[in-house]
C-alpha cells in the first residue's frame, strides 16, 4: 500500500468519524421528543455501547501473545480520565441539548481544541506563539457571532443556561484529551478507549438510580431505536473509526480533517429537526473552523 493510499484511506475514516459524532446531537434532540430525561438517555447509551467495548477487549487480549503488567496506578488514572471525559462531559453535554439547538451544541462543543491550548500553556507551561493567540480570537469571535443571533431569535429558552452546559463539556472533555496523552502510550489506543468508556457506565448507572431508581426502561419503543443508534453510529463506530484514522494522517491532519463536523450537524439539524440556517450561524461557523484550523495546523507543523 502508497503512503498515499494509506493517507486517503486514513482521511475517509476520519470523515466518516466526524459524520458519526455529527450525528450525536440529532439523535440527543430526537430522544429528547419522546419525554426522556437526560441521565436516562444516557445511561441508555452507556449500556448499549458497553458489551461492543467489552467484546473488543477480550479480542485485544486474545490476540496478544503476552499480558504486560499494568501497575493499579495507571488503571486508577483510566477510570479517573473515563470519569471526567465520559461521564462529566457527557452529562452536561447531555444537559446543554436540553436548552439549546444540535447546531449550536456543535459549534459551542467543536471549542475543545482551543482548550486544550490553553491547559497546555497555563498547566503544562507550553509556550502559546502569536499565531494561536491570534487563532483564539478568531474561534471565541466566531462563537460570539453564532451565539448572539441564536439569542436574539428567542426560539429556545435559558438558551445562557444551555450553552454553559455545552462549553462545560468541551472544557472537562479537554483535561480528558490533556490527561490521556501518556496514558495512550502505556495502554494503546483500543484498549484506553474501551476501559474509559466503560469507567463512565458504573457513575452513570448509580446517578440514574438516585434519580429514577434505575427506571429506565418505560419510555417508548422510539427511544431505545435512538439509543442503540446513537450507541453504534455515534459511540463505538467513530470513536475506533477516528483512531485508525489518526494512526494513517496524524492527530493534526485528523483535527483539520474532522473540523468538517460542525457543518455536518447543521445540515442534518436543518434536514431531520427543521432548525434555522441564519447568515450569521454560517459566518460564526466559518471563523470558529478558522481559528479551530489553525490551532490544529500550528500542533501539526
């Protein structure tokens, strides 16, 4: 196989990635028409995607001629990272979609990088070039743009409440992304992916009990279609997909590559939910995949 073979077939499963983790938002609002609660749902989507992780670590483990050891400290930092990154950020992401349109979420959520930036420079004392500060205020006017006609369209309520949600998630998702770096190295890929995802279901389970006991199975047919959708297509699927990917094109490649997501969901929100397109959502969007771009771009060189 060319290395250019290799990097097309690398860049079709980032794009398919990224279409997968559009989808997620469509799924998260159609759910949300049948009366769903947000910890159900995602309890739901937990349990669903849990025995596919399980499967592809007992496939991982077979495969493997020796078991290296493991020390209980880096287990401990997995289900510590699983916690925030899956558990924290998706809850409130959860939460977000309750008071605010799939395409805003996306824009608001498509932030992460910039976060990762800035943990990186405040914590890490990576030193910030003049370019990234510059692609910052590109991303955070972008936003500004998108958000305010979302705001005065007076179409969703506690819209504020809603986009804080969001911009929560993609922050704790960012100490997730900062935290997993060595911890990929140790573990490998598939196998700190499954553990993470799969560290998120025990805390996710046990609020869902003291919010509901666990009663998560009276909601109509519809919404268990979503959830196993949203399970397959928007969980596991993309969440292995993007990995192989990074593996053929690089993480940067794959950043500039997957940036295509936030359009993705506003088409499908304007096809499957009936939201508005405005002038200013798209120009929102263009500076926050600029700013977003060039953060991706200055990692990679």
């Amino acid at each position: 196989m060319t290395d250019r073979t290799k990097y097309l077939i690398g860049a079709f499963l980032v794009f398919g990635a990224a279409f997968g983790f559009a989808l997620k938002g469509i799924f998260i609002k159609s759910a949300y028409q049948y009366g769903i609660d947000s910890i159900s749902l995602l309890a739901l989507r937990f349990l669903f995607s849990a025995p596919f992780y399980i499967i592809i670590i007992l496939r991982t483990r077979a495969k493997e001629a020796t078991h290296p050891y493991i020390p209980k400290k880096i287990w401990w930092q997995v289900i510590f990272v699983g916690f925030i990154g899956y558990y924290i950020s998706a809850y409130v992401n959860f939460l977000g979609l309750e008071y605010v349109s799939a395409s805003l979420e996306r824009i608001l959520l498509f932030i992460y990088p910039t976060f990762v930036l800035l943990i990186n420079a405040f914590l890490v004392k990576r030193k910030v070039t003049r370019l990234q500060w510059l692609a910052l205020l590109i991303t955070y006017a972008g936003i500004m743009v998108a958000f305010m006609k979302h705001f005065e369209a007076h179409q969703q309520k506690n819209i504020a409440l809603g986009s804080f949600f969001v911009i929560l998630s993609g922050l704790t998702y960012s100490f997730y992304l900062v935290g997993s770096d060595k911890l990929i190295s140790k573990l490998g890929t598939t196998r700190f992916t499954s553990w993470a995802m799969l560290s998120a279901l025990v805390p996710t389970l046990i609020h869902s009990f003291f919010y509901n006991r666990l009663n998560i199975f009276q909601f109509p047919a519809e919404v268990y279609v979503i959830s196993l959708s949203m399970a397959i297509f928007s969980t596991v699927l993309p969440t292995y997909i993007f990995s192989e990917g990074i593996k053929r094109v690089g993480s940067g490649n794959a950043s500039i590559i997957a940036s295509i997501g936030p359009i993705f969901t506003i088409i499908l929100a304007t096809l499957f939910l009936g939201e508005p397109i405005w002038l200013e959502q798209i120009i929102g969007t263009i500076l926050v995949l600029a700013g977003v771009f060039m953060v991706s771009w200055k990692g990679k060189k």
